[in-house]
C-alpha cells in the first residue's frame, strides 16, 4: 500500500475512534444512574461482522471494555445471522457470558449498510438496582442476586420488547431508572451505527474489511515488537486479602513466550460461599489490562492486541462457575492488577508501580424513613477511591480509581439522588506509604441520613485489614477503616445499618511507596508537609 493509502487509512481509523467516543457520550448524556452519568462505568465500542472488536472509546472501564470483547461472540453464538435485522437490539445481564455481574447489562446491535451487516456495536452500564438482595456480598447464589436475563432481543426491527421491560419493572426497586438506562444503552448503540454508516458512505466504503485488516496488522507488528523485547520466563506472586469473613489468598503466574503472555491463576483460593466470586471473563479483563499497562500501554486495545494474551484457571475464587453468587466480582477483579504487577515485578525489575487501594470502595445504601417518620425511600450508590501505589520515578496519585479508571462522583449528584447529607469528603493525611516516591493518600468520607431518615448499606470494601504493599524498600500504605461516629467499627462487607443521627465515616487506603524512604528529598517532604499530607508524628 502506497504512503497516501497509509495516510488514508490512519485517517479512517480516526474517525472510527470518533464514531465508538461519541456512542460513549451518548451513553453518559442520557443514563438514568449517576454510576454512568457520574462516573463513566461504562463501555462501549465497535466490531467487525466477526465480532471482532475494532475500536473502544477512550471513555470506560477496562473491566467492562475487555469483557464485552469477548462478550459480543456469546451474543453471536445465541442469535443465528438469519435471526439478525435491522433495527435490532440483543441484551444480557449473564454474568458468564457478560460483564461479571448481574448489575452490568450489555446490549449488542447489529450495524446495516445497503442491507449487508458490516460491524457490531456494543456497551454495557452498570445499573442501580437489579432487584434479589440489593448490590452486595450476602448472596449464596446468584439466584438471589436479582432478575437474569439471557441473550435476548431487546428490540426486533425497532420495535421494543414490551413484555420485558414489564418484567424488569415488576423485579426492581428503582423502576424508572433501571429501564431508563436500558433505553440509554440501546441509544448509545444506535448513534454509532448512525455514524459509522454516514462516514462509510461518505468515504465510499461498504465494508470495514479493509481497515479492519489495516487495524489489526499495524497492532500485531507493534505488540510483537514489544513481546520480543521482554524476558522471557515464568515468574510468581500471591496476594492476601480480606476477604468476606476470612483471608482470601489470590495467586499468579506470568509466563512470557515468544510472541504470548500468559496468566494462570492456579493456587488462588477456592470459590466463596459469599457473592466475592468473580468469574473468569472478568479476571481475565484485568489480567490482561495489567499486562498492557506494562507491555504496551500506547497500542490500541483491540482484537489483535488483547490475542497476545491468555488466561487460564481452574475452577476458584477468580474463576467461579455458576451458580456462584458473583455481585461484587468487582473487588477481586480489581485486585488482579496488583497481583500480575507483583509476578512481572521480578520479571521487570525497576519498572512496576507499589501496589494500592485497588478495588473501589463503592458503598450502595438503601435509605428509608425512620419508623413513625416521614419521608422518601432511595437506592444510592457512591463510588469512591483510595490511593495508587508509587511509581518507579514519580508519586502515587491520591483518590484515583485505579484500575477501574471511572471518575469520582460528585457530592452533589449523590446528594440528589437520596436523602443523605455527605458531611466530608477530603483527602487521608498519613494514609500514603512511605518511600523515596510517596504512595498515593486515600480519603475520608462521612455520611450520614437526612433527618427522620436512616439506611442500609452494603459494604465491598478491601484493604481493611491488608494493606497495600510497598515495593523495593518503600513502605506500606495506610489500612482502610469502617465505622460510626460513636465509634463502633463496620465489618468490610456485607449488609449494614446506619440508625438516625449518626454518621458512617469511611477511612480509605493509602498507596505503597516505592523505593528507600531515605531517598525522598527534603524539599519534597517539606512539600508534603505543607500540603497537609502527614499526619502530625511524620510531620
């Protein structure tokens, strides 16, 4: 192909790029629950008629992105070609074949040109309220968990399935908000098709064949390149957790090959009577985000670069099968990062980040009135963060949610959605590891229900009582903690009560520090002490 006929394509590849981030927007402008609106916890992107994913937005977690890679060959799998028309819209919750959980629901819809099916799009959002016990660990199934639904149509030629909205309306709490991210998501995938089809027939395609083959050609030459430059070997790491109700070992070995990594999970502990079980599409999400962080964070993150990659498992806590309950498969997926991190820190000695807080501290309260009070009932869910590790060279970022990458929500979105008052909000001092680079500080929170009300909460929290670790030389991160105002300590997980007039404060975790603390500069603690950042006996 000449040099103009590159310079084409990359173009092409552009605007593709463009068509996937505006069906994200799409998604964030209209959804219902302030998770996606807020948040961005979401996905979304484009396929080939192989179901073959082309392009991700930039907009997403990689937990929901590398997931609903996978994801769309299922929705092919459940619905034959013949059954496909324009104007199509399939749906699932399946934790198994979607995202992880029954929270997450993802729609594929096929895109048609001049009657010939060209590409797939896909998203997924995570949604307030599934009905079953709420969004927590107490589950022993994940029949309890909420309402399943398998691969089915949505919408068939346009038209909407009735009859399952009703169904969905008759098994959630939060009704409204539920089907209107459902009607969101189905939007969302209809603007890319819009604009996939305008700008194919203004280039004059009608087909993706050729820039898709451009696409994953450019990204295996580059991902090849980097694999080669890696050394190669096998290498090992085990993290402890907290946990339901006991420690939770998760284990991992990083094999790196000629042109493959691969990732097994074998020694991790067995699969939980509690809803801490995350299946494997999930683990295998953030397995291989870990690994591109390292290997190629700049490559696109498609089919041919996600291929490099393999995950294997017997059956376990990061691999559960059904009917295991699954709700916060989120907390263990979010911890697998830090654990590939640990096998390739040995592997690559000087190059990976301490660990941090890693799983989110996503906090879902139930809120109602006081008994003889009167008021409103709520669902209300708040995503919050503790702190990154440090990295080789630089500090470790404050409050950020990492991996999951979604943003913080704002007091006052939360605020409106319940009748709740957060009373505080601000950032952890002392909480971050200590190291020649500084982990980052998490945060405190408090929150409490508005008068004559009180609530429920779900807690799926980590790092309570392990600790982010720190990597060579630096020191640990500061343990999370849970309590009232009177100051009764919460468990971790699990459903909780939180009666009128007190307030629940949420101490997050700090980040490890990297390196001798001997090693940070006086003027840099000087900074930090200025800044607030230690805590009165660093200081």
């Amino acid at each position: 192909m000449s040099d103009i006929g590159d310079i084409r394509m990359q173009v092409m590849w552009n605007r593709l790029i463009s068509v996937v981030e505006e069906q994200a927007l799409t998604l964030m402008r209209t959804a219902f629950s302030t998770s996606v609106r807020e948040s961005g916890d979401l996905s979304a992107g484009v396929f080939n008629p192989k179901g073959e994913m082309l392009a991700q937005a930039v907009t997403g977690t990689p937990g929901h992105v590398n997931t609903m890679a996978e994801a769309v060959s299922h929705f092919m799998d459940a619905i034959p070609r013949e059954d496909m028309f324009e104007g199509d819209t399939y749906v699932t919750n399946d934790p198994w074949l979607g995202t992880g959980h029954l929270h997450d629901i993802t729609m594929v819809s096929p895109s048609f040109l001049n009657g010939e099916l060209v590409a797939f799009f896909a998203c997924t959002a995570h949604v307030v309220d599934v009905g079953g016990r709420g969004f927590g660990a107490d589950a022993k199934s994940v029949y309890e968990e909420g309402i399943q639904i398998p691969i089915m149509k949505f919408a068939e030629r346009g038209k909407v399935n009735l009859d399952l909205v009703r169904i969905i309306r008759a098994n959630v709490r939060e009704p409204n908000q539920v089907v209107g991210d459902f009607y969101s998501l189905a939007a969302c995938n209809e603007v890319g098709h819009r604009r996939l089809v305008g700008m194919m027939k203004e280039i004059g395609l009608a087909s993706l064949d050729t820039l898709g083959a451009f696409i994953f050609a450019r990204t295996r030459d580059a991902m090849r390149e980097r694999i080669a430059a890696l050394p190669k070997g096998r290498w090992s790491n085990e993290l402890t957790t907290d946990g339901y109700d006991a420690p939770v070992k998760l284990a991992a070995s990083v094999t790196i090959g000629e042109d493959q990594v691969d990732v097994d999970f074998t020694g991790t502990d067995p699969m939980s009577g509690f809803g801490i079980n995350c299946p494997i599409i999930y683990s295998k999400a953030y397995a291989c985000y870990a690994l591109k962080c390292v290997v190629a964070p700049d490559i696109p993150n498609n089919a041919a670069s996600l291929a490099f990659f393999t995950v294997h498992s017997p059956v376990n806590i990061l691999n559960a099968v059904r009917p295991a309950p699954v709700a916060l498969r989120h907390i263990f997926g979010h911890m697998v990062p830090d654990l590939v991190f640990g096998a390739l820190a040995e592997a690559l000695p000087g190059r990976i980040l301490a660990e941090g807080a890693g799983a989110l501290w996503n906090i879902h309260m139930s809120v109602r009135p006081a008994p003889g009070a009167e008021g409103r009932r709520a669902e209300v869910l708040m995503f919050n963060s503790g702190g990154m590790g440090a990295r080789p060279g630089l500090d470790g970022l404050s409050a950020t949610a990492f991996p999951s990458g979604v943003h913080t929500m704002p007091i006052e979105a939360t605020e409106h959605t319940g009748p709740i008052v957060i009373w505080r909000k601000e950032l952890r001092p002392g909480s971050a590891g200590d190291g020649k680079y500084r982990g980052g500080l998490g945060q405190v929170i408090e929150i409490a229900p508005l008068e004559g009300h009180e609530f429920d909460f779900s807690a799926m929290f980590e790092r309570v009582n392990h600790a982010a670790q720190g990597r060579n030389g630096g020191g640990n991160g500061a343990p999370g903690l849970v309590k009232l105002d009177d100051g009764t300590t919460m468990r971790p997980k699990g459903w909780q009560h939180v009666p009128p007039g007190r307030t629940l404060i949420l101490e997050l975790p700090g980040g490890g520090g990297y390196g001798d603390p001997a090693g940070r500069s006086a003027e840099t603690r000087a900074q930090d002490e200025y800044k607030g950042y230690l805590t009165e006996s660093r200081s």
